[in-house]
C-alpha cells in the first residue's frame, strides 16, 4: 500500500467514525451541543443535524435554518472560525416546541400570587389605616408591619412619615380610596424610575449575552429555563449555556427547558471547566446569529477570591466573542436578610446589572424587593412567582403594589 493509500483510508475511516456518532445524537433527538472535554487541544462537539425548515409558527423568530448538512466541527479555541450556521433543531416527530406567551402583562397576571404578602401586609395596612382616628399604638402598628414584610428601615419610616402627613385624608377615606393611597406609597419606595429593561438584544452585529449567577437553591437553573421562555415568547432567538458543571442535573434541566422551545443548549462534561462552556455557548450564538445567549454559572459559594476568578474567567472568556450585556443575580426571596449577604459576595464578585427574585409566590415577606433594591443599589428586574413553566414576569413596581395591597384582583 502507498503511503496515499493508506492516508485515504485513514481519512475515510475518520470520517465515517464521525458520521456514525453524530447519527447516535441525532437519533437520541438532542437539541444540545456537547463539549466532550475542556477546552484543550483535541475537544471535539457533537452538534444536532440542523433540521428541514419547521413551521414557520413553530420557529423561534430571527433565527435561520440552513438544512445544509453537518460541518466538520472546530476544537474550542478563542480564535477558532465560525464553522457553520446552526439552526434551531426541529422537534421530535408527534411533537410540536410549545410557543410560550409574551412577557408583557404577565405581573398582572400573577399578581394573586403574592397572596401571603397580600394578607399580613396589605390586609394589615388596611385594617388599620381604616381606623377612625390613629394613635400612636396604630402608627405603630404600621410600623411593624412594614418591617416584618422586610420592606426594611429606611423605606418604612419614609411610608409612615407620608402616610401620617396624610391622616386628614385618611380619616374621611373610602376603602378604595386608601387602597390607591397605599398602592401609591409603596410603588414610590420601589423605584418606580429605575431602568428594568434587560440587555437582551444583539448588539453591534453579535448576540446580546446574558449571564445569570446566585447560589445553589436560589432557582437559578429554573429562572434561565423561564428566561429562555419569556425571550421566546417574545419573538427572539436563544442559545442556553449550561456552564454550571458541577451539577450534571442542572445541565439536564436546562437542555430541557431548551427543549421545550426549540432552543439549543450548549453544555459540557460533569466538573469540566466553566469558562469552556460560556465561551462555546456564546460562539454557537454568534455563528447562529441568534439574538440572545443566556449562560447558567455554577452557584457554588466557595470563597469569594474562588467565586471572583471563575466569575470574572467566564466573562473575559465570552467577551472574546460577544460583551455581557447583562448579569443577572438570582435571589430566594424567602431567605430574608440572608440572601441580601449572599447577594453582596456576588456584586463585589461581578458587575450584576439586574437581580431577579424568586419565590415571592412562597413568602409573606413581598417587601423584600424594596429592601434588596435599596441595600444593593441594583434593580429588581424580573420576579419569580410560582415553579410553573410561564411563572417569572417582568417587575412592574405598580403591578407589584397593587398585588401587595390586593387592589384590582
Ligand atoms: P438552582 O440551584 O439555583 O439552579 O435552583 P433550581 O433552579 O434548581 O431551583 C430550586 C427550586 O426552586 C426548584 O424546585 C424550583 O422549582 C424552585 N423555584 C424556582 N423559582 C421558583 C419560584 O419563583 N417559585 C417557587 N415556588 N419555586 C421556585
């Protein structure tokens, strides 16, 4: 045999090695890109085949579908070339990607859900503003109920000062009336001004690139399932990374939610490194010319020089590709105080451009938004609201006053 025989041979071998385990993916119906090691030499992906056209409904908006057949696939390396368009894939036969609704509205919606607040905040502000005439022992009644919501100090006495500035009106008001008046005063103290908008969008000709971070528990693989939802929903196109490697579930979730969609989610081996998988997330995204990337980060609370390295890693690593244009800090609403400290190691850890609190479906606590915004001077930009897939809506500050005193419902 020449040695040219032999080089083809070894070329067709290669290649038909290739071609049967992208068939096994294919055939197991993944809509994930896996990378098999860390971003060394010799990594390979395994990326789904992309799919003939799918209906036009069903397709996330402003994406491509190219039907062009497998590219070979690139080593992760900073400077690799985009080596092909990569279509959303097209759902298991007998299945159609659900089209989850748009994100406007949706607080009005779910704003029974903040029922615990509703009635030992809201009904006990009523009950006592409605009194004939407020001695001191009511005033302080309001007090303390606006502290164990966990609106927190400083908000408190400004809501009491106004209120009781305002005891004349209070005297002669309807019930409607001082419903308005507190729905009022609480939308004031939660930052009615501050810009909520989420940098989701392309920008300069790449994809807007979300990276979300918080604690173990917090709900921070389920919020980036819902984010991909609620982006969906309104008409965008998304890649999911699933950069948290210490948990293979959380990666299994997350190609789950994605699934659901029709959106591709990026993920690596169990304990690989994170960086690898946010930088191939977002060069996926790129070649994809998808609108958004939104990349889970693991939620170890380690030390915080530990927490600041693989933070500050994955966002160098991902803008080589694309900037941040938004982090995302998710925050248990239920944990109080507690999760205000754990939200400061991860501030001072990253630039977080916008919290999201989850579970004020669970707690009575509803003040929580207004303390976690003033104690860390960053927006409450989107709330969680129940474990249902559509549960996480926009913060609308007057939508939320009105869920917390129960007007409207
Ligand atoms: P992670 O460890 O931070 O990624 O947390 P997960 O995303 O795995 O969520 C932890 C638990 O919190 C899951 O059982 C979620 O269903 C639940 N969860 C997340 N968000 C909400 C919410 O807004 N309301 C309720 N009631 N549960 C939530």
């Amino acid at each position: 045999m020449t040695a040219m025989e032999f080089v083809l041979i070894a070329i067709a071998i290669v290649l038909v090695a290739l071609v049967a385990g992208v068939s096994l993916l294919v055939g197991r119906g993944r809509r994930t890109t896996r990378l098999d090691d860390d971003a060394v030499s010799g990594t390979t992906l395994t990326r789904p085949r992309p799919p003939a056209a799918p209906p036009e409904t069903d397709r996330p908006a402003g994406a491509t579908a190219s039907g062009q057949g497998l590219a070979p696939v690139e080593p992760v390396s900073p400077e690799a070339p985009p080596a092909v368009e990569l279509p959303p894939a097209e759902p298991e036969p007998g299945l159609a990607f659900e089209t989850p609704p748009p994100s406007a509205g949706r607080l009005v919606r779910l704003r029974s859900r903040l029922a615990r607040s509703q009635s030992s905040l809201g009904r006990g502000l009523l009950t006592v503003l409605a009194r004939e005439r407020l001695t001191e022992d009511d005033w302080e009644e309001v007090e303390e109920t606006l502290l164990a919501a966990d609106v927190g100090v400083a908000a408190t006495t400004q809501i009491v000062e106004r209120l009781r500035t305002q005891s004349m009106v209070l005297a002669t008001a309807t019930p409607a009336d001082l419903r308005a008046l507190l729905v009022r005063e609480l939308t004031a103290v939660l930052g009615p001004d501050l810009d909520r908008r989420l940098g989701t969008d392309r920008h300069e000709g790449r994809p807007g690139v979300v990276l979300v971070v918080g604690v173990n528990g917090a709900g921070k693989t389920t919020t980036v399932g819902k984010i991909a939802r609620v982006l969906v929903g309104d008409g965008k196109s998304v890649v999911l990374g699933a950069a948290d490697t210490f948990r293979a579930a959380a990666a299994d979730q997350l190609e789950t939610w994605g699934e659901r969609v029709g959106v591709l989610t990026v993920r690596g081996r169990e304990g690989g490194d994170p960086a690898s998988v946010a930088f191939e997330a977002v060069r996926t995204g790129v070649e994809a010319e998808v609108d958004t990337v939104v990349v889970d980060t693991a939620g170890r609370l380690h030390t915080k020089s530990g927490l600041m390295d693989e933070l500050g890693k994955i966002k160098r690593v991902v803008e080589k590709q694309s900037p941040v244009t938004e982090v995302l800090l998710v925050l248990d609403a239920t944990t109080g105080q507690n999760g205000i400290v754990q939200a400061r190691v991860f501030t001072q850890a990253v630039d977080v451009t916008g919290v999201v609190l989850t579970k004020l479906d669970g707690t009575a606590k509803g003040g929580i938004v207004v303390s976690v915004q003033r104690e860390l001077g960053i927006p409450v930009k989107l709330i969680g609201l129940g474990e249902g897939a559509d549960d996480l809506a926009p913060f609308e500050p007057e939508a939320f006053a009105e869920g917390l005193v129960g007007a409207g419902d």
